[in-house]
C-alpha cells in the first residue's frame, strides 16, 4: 500500500514502533497522526516514518514510498547524516 492510499481512519505503526490513527485525507510527504507513544497527541509525521497500515481484520500492511517520497527522504537524510 502506498502511503498516498492511507484514508482518514486508518490504524497505522510507525517505524520506531508506536501506534497511530491518521487524522487525515491528504498525500504527500506530512501526515497527521494521532500517534500513541509516550503520551498521545497528534502531530505532523513523515510518511517515510510510516512502516504498516493494520487492517480492521487485525492483518498490517507493509507501506511504500512513491518515488517523490523517496527523493524526499533521501534528500532529508543527507542533512542529519
């Protein structure tokens, strides 16, 4: 699935573990999440930093980056190498 596919809704993980419900409908590299982690609050997330989306089923889905994504990231990882 790719990360443009994600619906208002949607349980996601991140990648560095912590849940989330996407907060909104939009594509592109920022997304709003509701993200459960040390506390809960929703906040602006990378898409790259967006690993599985969990179905209602209870099954997760592994996420793709589009290629703009990928430029993105690679480009964003140059500057905290």
């Amino acid at each position: 699935m790719f990360t443009n596919d994600i619906k208002k809704g949607m349980r996601v993980i991140l990648a560095n573990g912590w849940y989330g419900t996407m907060m909104d409908n939009m594509k592109g590299n920022i997304r709003m999440v509701n993200v459960e982690g040390f506390c809960t609050e929703i906040g602006s997330v990378y898409a790259w930093d967006i690993s599985q989306v969990i179905n209602p089923d209870g099954t997760s889905v592994k996420v793709t980056l589009t290629e703009k994504q990928l430029k993105t990231k690679k480009m964003a990882d140059a500057f905290t190498a």
